[in-house]
C-alpha cells in the first residue's frame, strides 16, 4: 500500500511539473500582447486556414488530440472552443470541440480518480459534501446538471466528480450532452470573430466587433445562459 501510495504522489508530481513546463513554454514563446494583436492574430489565421484547406483530416486530428492534451493539462474551455469556431466554423468546430473536450475531461477524470482522489478530497470534500446525496439519488442527471451549469474552472471541475464516484460512462455521456449549450454558444462567437477579421484589412473598434450579429447573437446567447444557471443552481444546488 505505502509502495502505491509513493507511486502515486510521484505520478502526480511529474503532472504537475508537465503543466508547469507547458505553460512556461507556451508563454514564453508568445507574449499576451502579441496574442492579443490585431496583424498577430490576422496573419495567422490566413496561415491556419490555407493550412487547414489543403488538409481537413490531418488539421482536425491534429486539432482533436491537442484539445486533449490541453484538458489533460488543466487547461480552460474557452481557448478551445473559440479556437474551434475560428478555424472550422460553427458546425464542425462544435464537433470537434465537444468530443475533444470530452474525451480529454474522461481521461483527466480517470486520472485523478486513480491518483489524485485523496488529495482532491482533502482540499475539496468540505465544499461539496452536500452534493454526495444529490448525486447518489440520480448519479447521471445530477452530473449532466453539473455540467450544464458550470461555475468552476474546467479543468477543477473535471476532477472534482472523484468525490461522488461518477461512472465513467455517466461522466463521459453526461459531459457529451451537459456542455452542448455552453460549447456552441462559444464556437459560435469563435466563427463570428473569424469573419470580421476576414472582413477587415485593420482592427475595427471594440464597438464595430460588438455591433456585428456574429458577435452579438452568441453574447445574447452566453446572457441566456447565464441566467438559465442561476435558476438551476437555486433549484438543484441550493
């Protein structure tokens, strides 16, 4: 037992440093202003969407497993499915994003399951304790609710269902399903920024990006949603 234990901390140790060495890597090679300007932004994505013409297949592959790695390492849903939306569009981006986010979610699950559990119950389980009888009643409509309404950093809240012994099943199928309105909502706005930067030669101003349907209709969209959750959370997580 204390040989597995070891083997544990030192499993979850090196996942740590992995995170850590990613996200070192990553922004040392791209400064937040450089990610957030209008030619950076531009150029690429003439550059990923000539990429992705000569090779859908090879791109979108690409594309799902890196969506894995990236919830695998605690990374948040947002990059993603904007990043899907901007380079597929809003139909196959959603696609791809929702079982990539999914699959990877399953796995990190899996993972901590197995070799975070006490820990995760350490730091958490007074937090959420009164949720274990919710979830006993219905283990599969209570996540899917879960799901539904967010609240929590992604990558905590796929590891935070260690504390309620979540099938794998029901957590795979219940993030499917829970996370479809959320994911289009923010593929949706991901494909309508691509469009008005196709649309203009030089940064148009907070306002113009804000006026255009492709922007406004997902926001109106995310507003919807947020108050939607509200009402949930008073109903099912009081």
């Amino acid at each position: 037992m204390e040989k597995a234990n070891k083997i544990k901390i030192f499993l979850a140790m090196a996942y740590a440093i992995i995170v850590v060495v990613f996200l070192w890597a990553f922004f040392s090679k791209f400064s937040i202003n450089e990610l957030t300007s209008f030619e950076f932004i531009k150029n690429n994505r003439d550059y990923l969407i000539s990429i992705k013409e000569k090779n859908y297949f090879i791109i979108s592959l690409c594309f799902f497993i890196i969506t894995i790695i990236w919830v695998m390492l605690l990374g948040f849903g947002a990059p993603i499915y904007l990043s899907g939306g901007f380079i597929f569009g809003k139909w196959m981006g959603m696609l791809i994003v929702l079982f990539g986010l999914t699959t990877g979610a399953t796995f990190l699950y899996i993972f901590a399951n197995y070799f975070l559990k006490d820990f995760i119950k350490e730091k958490f389980s007074d937090r959420f304790v009164s949720l274990n009888e919710k979830f006993k009643k219905n283990e599969f409509i209570y996540f899917l609710i879960y799901r539904f309404v967010g609240g929590i950093p992604f990558g905590i809240s796929n590891i935070i269902p260690t504390l309620f012994n979540i099938k794998v099943r029901n957590f795979f199928f219940g993030s499917l399903i829970g996370m479809i309105p959320q994911l289009f909502v923010g593929v949706t706005l991901g494909s309508g920024l691509e469009k008005v930067i196709n649309e203009n030669q030089v940064a148009p101003s907070f306002f113009e990006i804000l006026l255009n349907p492709e922007v406004y209709y997902p926001l109106i969209g995310i507003f919807v949603l947020l108050i939607i959750t509200i009402l949930i959370k008073k109903f099912f997580f009081k």
